[in-house]
C-alpha cells in the first residue's frame, strides 16, 4: 500500500466571507479613485461645454 504524498505548498483556504471582504474594498477603492476624477474633471473643466465634448469623447469609442 502506498501512501500519497502531500503537497509542500498547500493553497490556503479562502472562506465566502474574506472573499466577500476583498471584492467589498475592491468596490471601495474604484468608487474613490471615481470620485477623485469627477472632482479632478470639475476643476479642470468647470460647468463650460468643453466637459460636455470631454464626455462625449470618452463614451462614443465604446460604442464601437
């Protein structure tokens, strides 16, 4: 009878709830870093028409 050799490096185990945790702080940091950009645009751009064109330029190439 032979006995099965373990692995030197088993993965660790990840339970649903860190998993959930790593995607939650995940969600955090995008809507922070978007949050960043909107207040960056604002002050570059202010309230004038080039902001408008600015979205428009970055929403068209998508359609594609």
């Amino acid at each position: 009878m032979s006995v099965p050799e373990l692995d030197p490096n088993p993965k660790p185990k990840r339970s649903l709830v860190n998993i959930a945790g790593i995607v939650a702080a995940a969600t955090l940091i995008s809507k922070v870093f978007g949050l960043l950009r909107t207040v960056l645009l604002a002050a570059v751009f202010g309230a004038a028409p080039a902001y408008g064109a600015y979205q428009y330029a970055t929403i068209v190439p998508s359609f594609s």
